[in-house]
C-alpha cells in the first residue's frame, strides 16, 4: 500500500494543490491527512473540499478544532487567533460539520496518526525533540506514528534498544525491530526554513518512507492573506518558510 500523507495545510490552496499535484506520478492507493486543514490562510472551505475530494482520511488538528469552538484559542498567539476567528465566520455548516466529525487519532495496519503527540493528543503537545518522542514512542504499539502540528519535517528513530535518533534525510528504509515517529512537515506554512510545500509518501510494501517539497505560487497565497484582513505577518512568513 501506498500512503500519501500530509499536515498542516492551513487554509493554503496553492500549496495543497500543489500537493496534490505532486502525489499524481507516486502511485497513491490511499491519502491520510494529519490534521490542520484550516486556520492562517484565506480558503479554508477549498481546503476542507479538496481533502475530502481526495477520500482522505483526516484527524483533527488544534486549529481545526479551535475554529469550531471545540477549543479555546486562550493558548493562541494573537495573529493565531484572530485567523481562528475570521476562518470560524467563513467555514459555512457543512465544513464545520466535517471539522466536527475528525477524531484525534487513526490507526490502520502498522501505522498510527495523531497532530500532536499519542500520549495526551487532545493537548496538542508539540514534539520537537528526542524527549518529546519519547513521550509517544511510550504508548505506540504499531510501527510508526505520522504527526504534525510543529511544521518542521523530519523523522525520529527509536531502534531495538530504545536509543532515539533524528534525522531530516529521507528516503528511509524502515528496520525490523525499530519504531518511527515522522513529522510530515506542513503543506501550507512549513516553518524549517524551507518555503516549498512538505508532504510524504509511506510505501508500507517496501517499508520505505519520503519526505518531498513541492514549489507553490506563495506570493498568490500571500496576496490573499492580506486582501483577506488577515495578519499581514501570516503571509509574509510564507515566503521564508518560518
Ligand atoms: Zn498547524
């Protein structure tokens, strides 16, 4: 089976369609999306339709949840909250009745999905370190966890003695005995310094695994966010990938 797997589109059109378009030569049998589909950018219904467009399974992200009224946005930066605002006025009933119906983790043969860490996935914790995978490679039973939410991509490894390594090079070949953690990166407001929209590929056949970048039209995106009465902030950090 081949899994196309992405996060954190964030609203952003150009880059998920941009996205999509990447996975069209890999072979894709079955899309997962690891939660964010809204807030920051300036077409969360597309957003929202073009996931389901592509039969994806979705979990829920902080964001998405914060733009349904599920989640107090009281831990939000204010340029968070107020696109979380803007975004709940336009996500019409439809949209939020999708948001309502993600749950917070998914797990399916040999891979689990959770936005933030499986160890407390409705506190969104973020995992940026070997420590903070730790705390999720404690509670996983399956092989290898896809999470999001920090928008930095890159895998952690915990091999059969349980040292944890990181690594940002892929592909990968995955080893018996071993666990994975892999940040799919964000597709729509990556924040590792590189612009181009992320997004993984997961052959569970050949136990590989790939991180990709795709260029989008990010000035077009960034436009859109400040036409929007968005934070101008929110589109000027597209361009530098922070
Ligand atoms: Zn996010």
């Amino acid at each position: 089976m081949r899994y196309g797997i992405f996060s954190d589109a964030h609203s952003n059109i150009e880059a998920l369609d941009a996205v999509i378009n990447g996975y069209a030569g890999e072979s894709i049998d079955r899309y997962l999306c690891v939660g964010d589909l809204v807030g920051y950018g300036a077409n969360p219904n597309e957003c929202v339709d073009r996931v389901r467009g592509l039969s994806a399974v979705s979990i829920a992200g902080n964001h998405d949840w914060a733009c349904i009224g599920k989640l107090s946005t009281d831990y939000f930066n204010p340029y968070a909250r107020e696109a979380v605002e803007w975004t709940a006025k336009l996500l019409d009933g439809p949209h939020v009745r999708y948001l309502e119906s993600l749950q917070l983790i998914f797990q399916e043969d040999d891979l689990t999905l959770v936005h933030g860490t499986l160890d407390e996935p409705a506190a969104f914790h973020y995992c940026l370190d070997e420590d903070g995978a730790r705390d999720t490679f404690n509670v996983l039973a399956e092989r290898i966890c896809f999470v999001g939410h920090s928008h930095v991509a890159g895998i952690f490894i915990r091999d059969a003695k349980g040292k944890i390594r990181y690594t940002t090079q892929t592909p990968i070949v995955l080893q018996p005995g071993y666990s994975y953690v892999v940040n799919v990166g964000s597709v729509g407001q990556p924040r590792d310094g590189d612009h181009r929209a992320s997004f993984c590929v997961y052959d569970s056949s050949e136990s590989s695994v790939a991180i990709q970048r795709v260029g989008y039209d990010v000035a077009l995106a960034r436009k859109k966010i400040i036409h929007a009465g968005l934070p101008e902030m929110l589109g000027d950090r597209l361009l530098t990938g922070r």
